[in-house]
C-alpha cells in the first residue's frame, strides 16, 4: 500500500483538507478508510441525498434547476453502481465522499452544493437507518417464510409421536407437530422483535448536521417524509451520536440466532444414527474425506456455528458505544462490520434453514418407538389414579413403584399384567391402558398450548393466520 496510498491521501483530502497541509501519514489514510466496507450503503446514501437535495431545494438553498441536476447526477451514479461500472476511488475514503465526488464529476459546479445543510455524521447515520430498515424488512419476511414452513409441517405430523424431552431424558410423549410449533413460536417473537426495533430505528437524524443543527431553514419533517421515515429525530446530537439502534437490532439478531442453534441442534441430534428420527437430504448434507459412508448435517452446525458470531457483534457493539461522549465519534465508524455481517448472517441462515425443512424426511416409526420408552406415559398413570380419587401425591407415589417394577423386569408400563398392577393400587382397572399408550397420553391433553393433535392442528392453524397479517404489516 505505501507509494500508491500517498496520492490517494492526498486526493481524499481534497475534500474537506483546507485547512490541512501536506498529505495524510500512509498507514493513518489506510487505518481510516472505510471504503471497502461502507459500500454496502451506497443505495442507501444516495436515496438520502436524493431527499436531502428536494428539501435544499425547498428550503430555496438549491433552484429547482440545481436540484433536477443533481436528483439526475444521483440516479446515473446509482446506476453506475448497479451496473458495477462505478469507478470506486480508495482515495476518497467513505462511500459518501466517493458518491459526492463522482456527482461533481457528472454535473459540475453544482454537485457541490449537495452538502449544504448537512454533515458526513448526519449523513452516515441516515444511510445507516435506511440500510437496516430495509433489512429489518427482508428479514421479517424470511421469518414468515420459515414459519409458514414450520406450521405447514406441523399440520402434516399433528399425530405423529414422539418423545418429549426434559434433562435430554424421555419425559412426556409429545407429537412432532407440537415440537414444529414451539420453534415456530420462537420466530414469533423474533419477528415481532424486529418490528418493533424497526419502529425506532425508522427516524430521521437528516438535518442534524455534524452535531448542533444547522442554519439553513432546512423543513427536517419534510426530508424525513421524503424517504418514509416515521418522525424526524428530536435531538440532533443524540440523532448523530448514539447506536443504540445497531445494538439494538443486534441484540435482536443475537437471540434469533440463538434460536436457529437450537433448533439446528435438534435437527444434528435426530439425524444421527442414535436417534434416526429424521434424514436430511443430501442437498444439505457433505461427506468425509476419508471415510466414505459418512454423511454430516455440516448446514445445520454452521447454522449453530454462525450463531457465535452474531453473539459476538452484539458484544462488540455494547463495547464500541460504552462511554462514548456525546455527540459523533470516529469509533462510530466500527459499527458497520459488525452490523453488515450480522445482517447477512441472519439472511444466509434463515434461508439455508427454510430450505433445509423441505429436505427433512421423518421416519415417524423410529418417533414413535422412542416415544414410548422410558415409562414415558407414567404421569398418565399418576393422573389416571387422581381421577380415580388417589391424592395427587399418593398416585405420584403409586406410580413410582410401579415403574420401579417394570424396571426390574424390563417392561414398558403398558406390558405390566393388570393384576399386577392392582397389587399397588386397586383403584386401577383394565381402562387403565389407554391412557398407558403414547397416542392416548397425547390425545389426553387436548387444550390450547397443548400437545393433541387436534390442539396441534387448530395451533397450526391459527399460526397461519397470525403470519398472514403479519406479512400485511411488513
Ligand atoms: N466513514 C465515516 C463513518 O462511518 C464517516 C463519518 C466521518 N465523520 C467525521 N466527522 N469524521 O462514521
């Protein structure tokens, strides 16, 4: 980088250097571009210009001229850069220097006059807020996506059995469907996070200038309309110094993660050959370079993998924002790594998640075979004995004994001879095994939230329509 970085130095200064001597040390130039990061808001940048100059144009700062030309200067560079034809100058910097260079280049004297009324940290922030208001969009639709996935698939296994899990040990039976729509509520709540961290994120900080305002008779609720910002924010040095909205968002980002780990964990575990309740489809599967009949759920870690990084940028934007002094600050800079890799984290995960689903084959018998294990159905029994009028405590107690029986003679509860049964407790009778079977413990808890295949379908259902007008608002 040295000899070349030099001319470049100079060439960025250019630009705000008036009162600077002499070029920039090679390695300072190099430590404060941001160019090749900060080019994911070029879109972004430009809209906000694009209001910015109809509202110098209203505020009679700009003749409608001007404004024309440089709303046309604007949208050939966008067209520029869509089309990859855009010559990106290292030595300018920033995205916004190179945008606001390029436009003096195409429409001349004019192009400069863009920046009246306005700061590079108003600027930044306002690309910023643009940027992750549309990814905040993008992302909220993939959640609907995924969970139109998951509701569909539980409507298809509402009766399919399976074992339900506490400590990692067989607990309760549980139906498959039931299990779907416990992630599907998880995205729930991410999604709804995401619309709600959206609604503060989507304020104009565009007038706040560097940090005091300005002095130009700039109409802020005007330029905020202009790109569909709720409100204008209210304070301009809070408008260009605080970050809350990247912590937020990540934040946010962070714990959908942590779902997709959950759930990517679920779908190694059950795919391994100890469980074989699933097989993912090769399509989203690899083998081993040395032994051949391996085939790995490699998607499903790295979605559990990747969760780390996202956890990772939430902490590095805690710690770039702690003790900050108002109002901008250079560090804010280091927000956008973070924030564009959380961003396309999320994305490529959910995406590769959603299209795992499809993959998934369930092998329902190997479900129900290990559903029943583990005297799986023994609170059945225990609630059975209460109908009967045993005290909850006494049944709780009854049916301790009985599974210790069954454990020493290596039977499941339902195989233990009825008599057998009523040497512990004469209040069973032969009705005792249906409610001993994993499809009569499911079916028994036939309420809402609960794990019957009527409540899984009625559940399913009514996911369906929440997703629906959900995907109105977004
Ligand atoms: N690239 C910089 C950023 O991302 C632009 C802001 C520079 N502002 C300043 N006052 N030096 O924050």
């Amino acid at each position: 980088m040295p000899a070349k970085t030099k001319t470049v130095t100079a060439a960025g200064r250019a630009m705000w250097g008036g009162r600077f001597s002499g070029a920039a040390d090679d390695a300072a130039a190099a430590f404060t571009a941001s160019l090749n990061f900060d080019r994911a808001l070029a879109a972004h940048d430009i809209r906000g210009s694009v209001a910015h100059a109809k509202t110098l144009a209203a505020a009679g700062a700009l003749s409608d001229e001007e404004c024309a030309r440089i709303v046309d200067g604007l949208s050939a560079i966008a067209g520029e850069i869509r089309d990859g034809t855009f010559a990106w100058s290292p030595a300018l910097e920033d995205v916004h220097m190179n945008i606001e260079a390029r436009l003096t280049a195409l429409i001349g004297e004019t192009g400069k006059k863009l920046h009246t009324a306005r700061s590079r940290n108003d600027q930044v922030v306002t690309a910023m807020r643009l940027y992750l208001r549309d990814a905040c969009d993008s992302i909220a639709a993939q959640l609907c996506a995924a969970r139109r996935r998951l509701a569909a698939m539980a409507g298809r296994e509402a009766a399919t059995v399976m074992p339900g899990l506490t400590h990692t040990q067989n607990a309760q039976p549980v139906t498959f469907g039931h299990h779907l729509l416990a992630w599907a509520e998880m995205l729930e709540r991410d999604f709804l996070r995401i619309a709600d961290c959206r609604r503060r994120i989507n304020v104009s900080p565009l007038g706040a200038a560097a940090l005091a305002g300005t002095t130009w008779p700039v109409d802020r609720e005007l330029s905020a309309r202009l790109m569909n910002f709720d409100s204008a924010a209210r304070n301009s040095m809070d408008a260009v110094s605080d970050r809350d909205f990247v912590i937020e968002f990540n934040a946010t980002a962070a714990l959908l993660m942590v779902h997709l780990s959950r759930m990517a964990e679920e779908l190694v575990l059950w795919s391994s050959e100890r469980w074989r309740f699933i097989t993912v489809g090769d399509a989203f599967c690899t083998g081993s370079s040395i032994m051949p009949q391996k085939k790995n759920p490699d998607v499903a870690e790295l979605v559990r993998g990747k969760s780390a990084r996202v956890a990772g940028n939430l902490a590095a934007a805690l710690v770039l924002m702690k003790a900050q002094p108002l109002a901008y600050n250079r560090d804010n800079q280091e927000d956008k790594e973070l924030l564009f890799d959380s961003v396309n984290t999320v994305a490529a995960c959910l995406e590769v998640f959603t299209a795992m689903m499809d993959a998934v084959a369930v092998n329902r018998d190997a479900m129900r075979a290990a559903a029943a294990e583990g005297f799986a159905t023994a609170t059945d029994l225990a609630d059975y004995l209460a109908r009967k009028g045993v005290p909850f405590r006494d049944a709780h107690h009854v049916t301790g004994k009985i599974v210790a029986r069954c454990a020493a003679e290596n039977l499941g509860l339902a195989e233990l001879p009825l008599a057998v049964m009523r040497e512990f407790s004469d209040a069973i009778e032969s009705d005792v095994f249906d409610c001993l079977s994993v499809d009569g413990s499911v079916r028994a808890r036939n309420h809402s939230g609960g794990t019957a295949p009527d409540a899984v379908r009625a559940a399913a259902a009514a996911m369906e329509k929440r997703i629906a007008a959900q995907e109105k608002e977004c």
